[in-house]
C-alpha cells in the first residue's frame, strides 16, 4: 500500500471507529433520532471518504500494474474489477 494513503487509510478508520462508538452511544441512551440519523449519514459519507482512498490505492498499484503488463488477461481482469465493483457500488442500497 502506499506509504500517504496507508496513513489516511489508516487515520481515516479511526475517526469512523469514534463516530461507530458515539452512534452506539446514542442509540443507547435513546437520543432523538434526527440526531441518531444525522451520526449514520456521517458514518456513510466516511466510509465512502476511506473506500475512495482505498479505491486510488488500487488503481495506483494493482491496476497500473495489470495494464502495464503484457499479459491481455491481465487487462482483462483489471477491468473485470473495475465492473464487479461499479455493479456493487450500484446495486447497494439504491
């Protein structure tokens, strides 16, 4: 993994573990639910923040180095990757 984005990565988690705990939290000490959604939501766009970070690692490592390759199944299987995970991305929750 590269070295920047390991660290964002990694930085990344932690602050989604504090907003998880706080969730927890309020979910149970039964707090108003505007504000328990309001947590969820911003627990949703950071993992979406750490999946893009890991998404440009990919592409930066495994991806680059699939197409460089002189192997056409390589190729194959970068892009293979590419639509499973834009099928996922668009198949959850929409």
């Amino acid at each position: 993994m590269i070295t920047d984005i390991k660290k964002r990565a990694i930085h990344r988690s932690r602050i989604i573990e504090g907003q998880f705990k706080g969730l927890e939290k309020a979910i149970e000490s039964e707090a108003y639910c505007m504000d328990i959604l309001t947590q969820s939501l911003a627990i949703q766009k950071s993992l979406a923040s750490l999946n893009k970070l890991i998404l440009e690692n990919h592409l930066r490592t495994h991806t680059a180095h699939m197409l460089a390759s002189d192997d056409t199944s390589e190729h194959d299987k970068a892009i293979e990757e590419m639509l499973k995970l834009y099928e996922l991305n668009n198949i959850r929750g929409k």
